[in-house]
C-alpha cells in the first residue's frame, strides 16, 4: 500500500504541528511495510521539513515531496479552484491523507481519501477566529464532506460537531485521540530553574499555554489573575505560545506589579516541558477545543489542571482535572485559589491523577489506529471494485 500524507502544517509551531509530527514520527516505528510519500509545501518553513526528514533518515519506506509553496497560494489552487490535482507533486497513491487547512484535489478515481479534522471552530466560534482563516477552514470543510471517504475526528465532541454542522454520516467518521509527546515527563529540579531562569520566571507561578487568539480566553484568566494578585504578590502567571492573530490583538491586565506576568512567546519543547513541570498548576480555560493537547502535555509532566467543562476539554480531562465554567470569573478564580491553598498530600494526588491519566493516551496507540484506517478504507475499496464485476 501507498500512503501520501500532507505535511505541510508541520512548520507553524501549533497543536497541528504536532499531531503530524508525532503522527508520522510513530507510523515509521511501527510501519515497515507500506510506502509513504510526504507532501510538503512552505517558502519559510523548509528546515522543519529537513528536521523531520533527519529523524526518518533510516526509514527506507518513507519519501520526502517537499516544494516551495506559500500556503496562500495551495489554498487559491486547491480549496478555491480545486485545479492540480495532489498526483502531480506525489505520484500515485492508494490512500490520500490530507490535513489541516487545504484539502487538494485526487485525480485517481480509485485512490481512497482520508483527513483530520481537528475542531469545528469555524462554525461554532467564528468570530473568534480572523475572518480570513474562517473562511477558508469552511470552503475546505465543503470539500471535505464532498469527496473524502473517512474523516479522523480527535473526539467524540468534534464527531457530534461534524455530524451536526456538515451533516456527515456518523459511519464516515473514526474517532482517534492524540497524546502528548514522550518528551513531556516531569523535569528534575536543576532543569526546571535553568529554564525559569533563562525566562526570568520566579516560583509558584500559574502556567498557561495556548496560541494567542480570542478562543483561548486569555483575557477572563487576565481579569482573574487581577483579582488573585491584590493578596498574592508572590504569585505569577506565564503565558506561553504565539500569537494566532498576529500582533495585533491586544489584552490589558490590572495587576499592579507587571513583573507579576511573564509573556514568554513561543517556546520550544525542551523549554515547554521544564515550565510544565515547574509550575503550581496549569490553566486552559479555553471556550472551545476539538482536542486540547496542552491538556495532556501539562499532565504527562505532572502538573494539576484547571480546564474548561465544555467540548473535548472535559472529555480528555474527566475527573482527572478540575472542570470550571470558562466565562466564569468566580470559578475560575475559586479553582485556582484552591490549588494554590492545597496542602502537599492533596496537591500530590492531584500530581498522580494528571500522570496517571496522561498514560492512557500514546502516540504509538494513535498511529496504530490511524494505519488501521488506511488499511480497512483500501480494503472497503477493493471489494467495491470487485463486487462492481
């Protein structure tokens, strides 16, 4: 069997990146029989391609398509006009799995398509996006449900979501979950400071991690940190991850001390991981995620989690995090507080159901399951054809 996978999403640092990173990282590991051709398309991002490609240097079953395409212009191309079809940069293929963003078109009539769909953010919470990515997520989710023949869903909540907004038979669907990273386990001590330091952050600090855009509901975690801070001076909070607007969203705080908030930026895994395991607890309180990986990632280095009560946040989490209301100030600002009174022997509990609960997800489980997708839609394929004789 002949897999094409897209793979272009890999170069922009989000949750996105990640899943195809890991995806096909753990595919290699267990796949030594099928061929995979990797399709990727960036002007700027080309070293993370050769990143990944040395990472698979022995894999002798893997190929690298690698062209220098702004994704703007894929998009016109492949979302818009749906004109070159993906052969002509892979060759043929038995199974397509495109990703995130564009959704190109497959000449062969016999090649079977597959994608991911990671959330339904721009029917569910389109204002909270830039008007230009909502519109293109929606022209390529028309495609979607057009032309693919089994779509990855990473939830039962972004199932639901695609089963009620696209009206996609719920047979089309194959829920896979993701996992955090085997890189993200609890960090020892000199490791942590060493990071804290380079980011000149001071403990006990209250950590979230998520790209800067409206959804994440940064600014309700702003106005309740306001609120902690007028009796917890000693307390701070670190925001981490890029903005997904661009500069120009803006948030304003009440804290009196600015020293108190740390806006670090995009930071890279080595350092994500030591800021997991160094801080007092981890907060999401995002308004809606189709999977939530920073979830999984905070708990597979041990850090309690403090996350939204709505969509998949609750699903991954369960009762292994405390689940607030996001737009509430008072439950959040409660959550916290909590946290931050516990005493040792309750703050490590809730240190062994974040481990224990990070350990029923695993990538080599994800890649597993998504093989088997590949495998039974060239097989459902093939008695198609053969019944059709």
């Amino acid at each position: 069997m002949k897999i094409g996978l897209d793979i272009s999403q890999v170069v922009h640092g989000t949750g996105v990146s990640s899943y195809i990173a890991q995806l096909v990282e753990h595919l290699a590991k267990i796949d030594k029989r099928n061929e995979y051709v990797l399709f990727g398309a960036s002007l700027r991002g080309i070293g993370k391609f050769r990143d990944l490609k040395e990472k698979l240097a022995s894999c002798k079953n893997f190929q690298f398509k690698i062209v220098p395409i702004p994704p703007t212009v894929l998009e016109f191309l492949w979302n818009r006009l749906h004109i070159v079809p993906v052969e002509k940069f892979i060759g043929e293929v038995d199974v397509f799995h495109s990703s995130d963003w564009i959704q190109p078109p497959v000449k062969s009539a016999t090649t079977r398509k597959v994608t991911t769909v990671h959330d339904m953010v721009a029917y569910l919470f389109p204002s909270s996006l830039h008007p230009k990515i909502t519109t293109t997520q929606k022209r390529r989710l028309s495609r979607v449900k057009k032309e693919v023949d089994i779509i990855i869903a990473d939830s039962y909540s972004t199932r639901e979501d695609l089963i009620k907004f696209l009206e996609i038979p719920e047979e089309k669907i194959k829920v896979i979950y993701l996992a955090a990273s085997s890189d993200f386990k609890p960090q020892d001590e000199d490791k942590v400071q060493e990071v804290l330091e380079k980011y000149k952050i001071k403990k006990p600090y209250i950590l979230s991690v998520a790209t800067l855009e409206p959804r994440k509901n940064i600014q309700k975690l702003l106005d309740v940190f306001g609120q902690i801070s007028k009796s917890r001076s000693d307390v701070n909070l670190v925001l981490s991850g890029k903005y997904g607007w661009g500069p120009g969203l803006s948030f304003k705080s009440d804290v009196p001390s600015g020293e108190q908030i740390i806006w670090t930026g995009y930071v890279p895994w080595d350092d994500l991981v030591a800021l997991y395991s160094g801080c007092r607890v981890f907060v999401y309180p995002s308004l809606y995620e189709g999977f939530g990986l920073p979830i999984l990632e905070a708990m597979a280095c041990g850090a309690p989690v403090i996350t939204s009560n709505n969509s998949s946040m609750a699903e991954i989490a369960k009762d292994a995090a405390i689940l607030v209301d996001p737009r509430s100030e008072s439950q959040l600002k409660r959550a916290i507080e909590m946290v931050l009174d516990l005493n040792l022997e309750n703050y490590q509990k809730m240190v062994r159901a974040s481990l224990d609960r990070a350990r029923l997800y695993s990538w080599n489980k994800t890649a597993r399951q998504t093989l088997e997708v590949y495998e039974e839609v060239v097989k459902t394929s093939s008695k198609l054809v053969v019944d059709s004789l």
